[in-house]
C-alpha cells in the first residue's frame, strides 16, 4: 500500500512494533491517534478514551512515547468545554507516566483558541506544548508571545490551505520565515521542536544549535517521510522524534483531506516539488 510506509499501524500491537523498530534506530516516537469525525460530546469521550489507551498499552510491551492531539478530534469547535477537559485528563495521565502532550495546530481560524487552551492547559500541565505553523503571517507574534513565557512549541511549515491574506505568499517566504523562527525558538523555548524534512531548514537549525547548543532541541519527522534523514541526524547525534499515526486510515481521509492543500502534499507524498 503506497501509505505504509507513513502509517504506525491500526492496532497498539502494530504501533507498538513500530515504536520498538524506531526505539531500536535510536528515535522516539510522538504518536497521533488519526482522527474521527466527532459532532457529539459522547464521541469526544471516545476520542479521549482511545488515545488515553496509547501510552498504557505501550507500556506494558516495556516502551515510551509522547502523543500529539488535534483539538478538532475532541470537538474544540463545539464542545469546548469537553475538549479542555479531554486534553487535561490526557496532560495528566501523560504526566504521570513521563511522557509529553504535544497540540497539533489545525486551521487559521483556530489558532486563537488553540493557544487559549493550550495556556490554560499549561497552567495545570508542565507537560504539554503546541505547534506553531511558519506559514502563517501572525506566527512570529504568536511565538515571541508564547517565548515570553518559555512555553515548549514545535515550529512547522503548515498543513492546510488557507487563504492569502493569512498565509505568507510563497513557499520560498514560508521558508524564510521558518529559518528566521529558529533562532528565538532554540533561545526561548522550554522544549524546542522542528516538525520538518526540508534539509535546508535541518542545515539552518544545525548552524544555529552549534551557536547556541541545545541537545534538548527536537528534530522531529513523519515516519516514513524523507528516507535516510531521520536516520543521518540520529548519526549526528540530534534527538530525533517520529510522528506515528496509529489508526484507521479512513479517519484521515475523511477528517483532513478536504481540508489540506492538495498540490503541496501530493508533492510530499511523490518526494519532490510539484510548486514552489
Ligand atoms: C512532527 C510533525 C508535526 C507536524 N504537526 C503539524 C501541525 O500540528 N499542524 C500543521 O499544520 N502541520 C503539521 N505538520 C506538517 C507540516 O506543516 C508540513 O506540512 C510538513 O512537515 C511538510 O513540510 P516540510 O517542512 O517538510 O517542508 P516541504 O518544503 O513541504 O518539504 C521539504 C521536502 O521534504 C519532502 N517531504 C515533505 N513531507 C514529506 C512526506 N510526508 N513524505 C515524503 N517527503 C516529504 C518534500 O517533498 C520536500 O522535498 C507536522 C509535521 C511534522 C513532521
């Protein structure tokens, strides 16, 4: 299947295997329950029920994980009370077994409610963090405010498509500007993240973290994305995180398809541009 090679499996078991596999390689692993449409606060109990599971069963097979979460899944839109309650429950069952919370950072419309939850998250939580998108013109804001506060962020490229007026004009810009983030990012940051596999963005971060070292500082990727690179930065030896989607596929095809932008990440999934 031409998606197997991205994919944590569909079962614990399997995510399990490929947390040991990436564990044996010398990576870490954040693991993302792929999402399902949820329109009732009873199937944001489901939601939160199922990835609560994650880091039980993944520890009595004797391994460690972070998770990453995406408000949507746990209704941030509709229910929102639900969703802070389903993302505190999970920051501290997380919590009380050493792993970290990473929240995903889905539409530009949602941004200001993300970082909302995502501060009243982190009053209560120390083990939580969330992503920022370079694509976004707001996100140098939106991160200097957040390295007030040292809070953990993971810088990314952006996933979706948004509109002009709120995304930068060209990849080239949404490059730069992720370049021009690093710097404030590796300084200020509690715990800071790169979710990327663009080398010249790896070859920046490298440049600045031998200015200013930070052994802590995350190079994460999606498994299977860019073969090779993962393994070159574990040889280098940077800490390496892996995104490992666990789940039913068609949960991803529903919930984010529609919404993401097509000629960049069929680009992403034939390893070379299709746009610049
Ligand atoms: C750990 C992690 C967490 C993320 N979290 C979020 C989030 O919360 N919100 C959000 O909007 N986005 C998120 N993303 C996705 C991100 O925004 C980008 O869409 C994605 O990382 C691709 O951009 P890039 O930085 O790799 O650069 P690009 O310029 O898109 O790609 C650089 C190079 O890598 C190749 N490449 C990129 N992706 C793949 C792939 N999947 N398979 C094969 N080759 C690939 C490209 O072909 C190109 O050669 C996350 C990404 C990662 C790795």
């Amino acid at each position: 299947m031409i998606f197997s090679r991205y994919y944590g499996g569909r079962t614990l078991d399997a995510v399990a295997a490929t947390v040991k596999r990436l564990d044996g390689g010398g990576m870490r692993s954040c693991v993302a329950l792929l999402p399902g449409l949820r329109f009732r606060p009873r199937g944001v109990d489901r939601e939160a029920s199922r990835i609560l599971g994650i880091l039980p069963a993944l520890d009595s097979a004797g391994l460690k994980a972070d998770l990453t979460v995406k408000p949507s899944q746990l209704g941030q839109r509709w229910a929102p009370a639900n969703c802070r309650a389903a993302l505190s429950e999970i920051a501290r069952r997380a919590g009380e077994r050493g792993a970290f919370v990473w929240i995903d950072m889905e539409r530009a419309r949602d941004v200001d409610r993300t970082i909302d939850d995502f501060l009243s998250l982190r009053r209560e939580h120390e083990n939580v963090g969330v992503c920022l998108q370079s694509y976004l013109r707001r996100t140098e804001d939106d991160l200097m405010a957040l390295l007030r506060g040292r809070h953990p962020v993971r810088l990314v490229k952006g996933y979706f498509r948004e509109s002009r007026a709120d995304r930068f004009d060209t990849w080239h810009e949404v490059t730069a500007n992720m370049k021009r983030l690093l710097g404030p990012l590796i300084a200020g940051s509690a715990r800071p993240a790169l979710g990327t596999h663009d080398e010249s963005v790896v070859a920046e971060a490298a440049r600045q973290l031998a200015l200013y070292p930070r052994p802590d500082f995350e190079f994460q990727l999606f498994l299977g994305a860019k073969p090779g690179l993962a393994e070159r930065l574990v040889r280098d030896g940077r800490f390496v995180r892996i995104y490992v989607p666990y789940g039913r596929l068609v949960r991803y095809f529903v919930h984010t398809l529609p919404q993401m932008d097509v000629s960049r990440n069929v680009q992403r999934v034939l390893g070379r541009p299709v746009v610049r």
